[in-house]
C-alpha cells in the first residue's frame, strides 16, 4: 500500500465533523435551529459588508464558514484522554494549548485538538475543547474513590475504534474503507446515552459535589456536550436567538464588539434537561447539553494578549451583574485603551499578520530587511490579520458555569498543573503562540526572500 492510496487525515475530519453535525442536529433539535439562525445573520452581514466577504474570500475563509465547527467533551481518566490523542492524530488533530479552569471553581484542565497546519485549518478547521477531570480535587476520598473505580469500569472506545487507530499508526494512513469505518466507529464515542451508568443515589452523591462530575463519571462515554458555529455578527445573533425560540446566557464572552475584532467572542444557550434511567430503569433528568456560537477575530502576540487580560480584569469589576447591554458598554469604555486599527495593532506589535507582496510587490526588487510598514504604504505588501483559532480560559469557564448552574467559585485556586496533564496526554501541548509566530515570519520571509 502506497501513501497515496491513503485517504488524507484531512478529509478524515471533513467527513467526521460533517457526521457529528448530522449526529447532534438529530440528538439536539435546538442546534439544527441554532445552525439556521447563524446562516441567516452571516448571509445577512455578507450582503451589508461586501469589504468583509472579499477579505474572507481571500483569506481562504469565507468557504469554511458554513463547516466550522468546534464542540467539546469532557473525559475522566488519564488513559481515555491519551487514548484520545491517537483517535485525533487520524484526523490530523492535535493538542494546542493549556487551559486551566480550576481557578475559576470549575474542577478540570483542557487542551484543544485541532488541526495546525494553514492548508488544514483552511480545509476544516475542525477542534474539539477536551477536558480533563480533576478527581483528586475531590475532597472526601471515599466518594473520590467511587468516582475512580466507576470510571476505571468503562471504556470510552469501541473494539473497532480501537483496532482502526492501532492500524493508522502501523500503516501510516487508511484506506477508503477503513476511513469510512473509523468515522463510524469514532462517532460512537461521542454519543449521547440514555442509561446512566449507576444507581440515582450515587449520581446525586457525585452531582452535589459538582454537576460535573456526575456528567463525566455516570455515562457510558463523553458525549458531546455542544457543537458551535462560527458567526460573522454575534451580537445580532444573541439578539434573535429569543425570536427562534432559544434563550441565550445573559452575557457574550471576551472582548467587545470592535472594528478589528480579536481573539474570540462566545455566547451559549442553556443546557437542556433532558430525561435519563438511572439503574434498574429507574427514570431521572440529567441537564449537559448545550448551544454556543462564536465570532473569530485577530490572533494577539504574547503583549496583545497581556493587554487583554489586563483589561479583561479590570473590566470584571465593573460588570459583575450587568446585563448584556450595559455589559458590553462597560467592555467597550474599558477596551477604548486597546487599539482598534490594523495599522497601530502591528506597529504596536499586539497581533499576528500575514503578509505576502501585491501584484506590484511582486514586480518590484525588494530589499532584504526592508520596513514592513514602509512597503505597505507603498503598496508593495498587504496584510492580512490571522484568525485566533483557539479558546480562552475566562470565556471558557463563563461557558461552563452558564450551565453548569454552579455560582463563582474559588475553591479550586492555585490547582495549575500542566505537567500533569502533559503526563496524561503522553505528549506535551502544542504552544499556539509559536504556531501563529511561525506563520508570520514564514510569511515574512516569502516577502523579502521573494527577490532572490
Ligand atoms: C467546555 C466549555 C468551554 C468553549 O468554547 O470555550 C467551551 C465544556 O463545557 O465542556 O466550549
Ligand atoms: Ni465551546
């Protein structure tokens, strides 16, 4: 068999999250109206703003907006996120970043997979939020100790699963049959079950400690737990989710509304109570499952990002109960001190660019080590802001906690630990940081090198 007969990892993961929208759409009925809502409002904003459509289109992303999708699950030992790991890798998924969400009360530690490479992310850029639970946060040690021999019962993975990845790393690639049949056979993971896995005392025991840790150790597997598309208008989205019957959190995640937006604005709806049997059929509710949407902005440098988080701080002092309105008012007096301009966002050097020469550019001899700004005012290079592809640990915790009912907590503080976590995985979390920097200044190079 040659490397060519091989389906590549990237049509795997097309074909996987297609299946996995089909698959939610049919288990949750509020995504499939969810979906039409952001297609309509991202139609919408295209027609108002044809200078956004013609920067997606040449960013290669204006295509990939109807398939973006990131969701999220939530895993409960070591071995099922290593074991993870290997399912991803056949999908070109890979894990980037380290997301610590003890500090804000919620007891788990995640990584996003996702795929890295430009062509990939522009293909599908497909991720899934993974998270780790922390049963050692835990206090008392002999619900903690139920919790482990319960989840050390189950296997997450199906045989077929098991064998196809075994089989991807010895082959290096799969067959359009095998590709098929791990698509099938991965999906099941991910499916939502209807029986729990124990008695309804033990579910209550392990819920009032946190709900959390109920939905991770009481099921047959990780279900989903929401699929999230993109939107080109958030606010605009938020604001009619009521009208197609769906009843938003109270406020948008992160920054403000921005003519340059950054990083990532999320918004969620509230997990459904959805009906579950307990053993011995006895019935119950268990409430996991839920809606977000997401607009993507700039992806920031380690100084733009410190600028963020400062401000981001400062600004939860003052909107701590407000409504989404007032909210996003406060975050935008706050955020005045960010600067709100392309221009000013490189000199400052607060977000990542590409750049690459204009048809004049590309007629022109250019100097090695040239100014950059310089040969953007002359028209010679354009830049294009990279989309920030990963997630945010304040936002992510606001998400969690608008559904998890749990109020604020600082009980988990000071739990960092990313080694740990590294340990479980098997390999160390991708730094995203190095992976926008490297875009730049390959990109950078094509420019000044495009002489030689
Ligand atoms: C994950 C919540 C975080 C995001 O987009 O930041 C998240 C979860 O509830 O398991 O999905
Ligand atoms: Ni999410």
């Amino acid at each position: 068999m040659t490397a060519a007969s091989y389906v590549s990892p990237d049509r795997i993961r097309d074909r996987f999250s297609a299946a996995m929208s089909d698959m939610y759409r049919t288990e949750v009925p509020q995504y499939g109206s969810l979906l039409a809502l952001v297609d309509q409002v991202n139609r919408e904003t295209l027609d108002r703003d044809p200078a956004l459509a013609e920067r997606l289109v040449q960013r290669g992303e204006l295509e990939r907006l109807n398939i973006e999708r990131h969701g999220a699950i939530r895993v409960g030992t070591a071995e099922e996120l290593a074991m993870l790991r290997r399912l991803f890798a056949v999908m070109g998924m890979q894990p980037v970043g380290y997301y610590d969400l003890s500090g804000a009360g919620v007891p788990v530690h995640s990584t996003a997979f996702r795929p890295v490479e430009d062509a990939a992310l522009a293909r599908n850029p497909f991720r899934i939020f993974t998270s780790l639970l922390r049963l050692e946060l835990i206090e008392d040690p002999t619900l903690r100790e139920r919790a482990a021999a319960i989840l050390a019962r189950r296997d997450i993975f199906t045989p077929g699963v098991r064998e196809l990845i075994e089989l991807y790393e010895q082959q290096g690639g799969l067959t359009a049959e095998q590709a098929a049949r791990f698509v099938d056979e991965a999906l099941e993971t991910f499916r939502w079950h209807r029986h729990a896995t124990v008695d309804l005392p033990t579910y209550q025991a392990l819920h009032d400690v946190h709900r959390l840790i109920a939905d991770v150790v009481c099921f047959k597997g990780p279900h989903i737990n929401h699929l999230t598309p993109r939107t080109l208008d958030i606010d605009e989205v938020q604001r009619r989710m009521p009208e197609s019957g769906i009843t938003p959190k109270a406020v948008i995640e992160g920054p403000p509304r921005r003519r340059c937006p950054i990083l990532l604005r999320q918004t969620s709806f509230k997990a459904l109570e959805e009906p579950i049997l307990f053993d011995g059929d006895r019935p119950g509710t268990h409430t996991a499952r839920f809606g977000e949407i997401e607009q993507r902005g700039i992806a920031l440098t380690a100084r733009g990002r410190a600028l963020y988080d400062r401000l981001l701080t400062e600004s939860r002092k003052q909107t701590a109960g407000l409504e989404n309105r007032e909210h996003q008012r406060v975050l935008e007096e706050v955020f005045a001190e960010f600067p709100d301009d392309e221009t000013e966002l490189r000199r400052q050097g607060l977000a990542f660019f590409e750049y690459e020469l204009t048809g004049a550019g590309a007629a022109t001899d250019i100097a090695e080590g040239g100014d950059m700004e310089r040969l953007i005012g002359q028209g010679l290079v354009r830049a294009a802001p990279i989309t920030y592809e990963d997630f945010l640990p304040v936002s992510a915790a606001g998400i969690f906690q608008s559904n998890l009912g749990g109020a604020e907590t600082s009980a988990y503080e000071g739990n960092s630990s990313r080694d740990e976590f590294e340990a479980a995985l098997g390999v160390p979390a991708i730094d995203e940081l190095s992976l926008y920097a490297g875009r730049e200044a390959a990109s950078r190079r094509g420019v000044s090198g495009a002489g030689d």
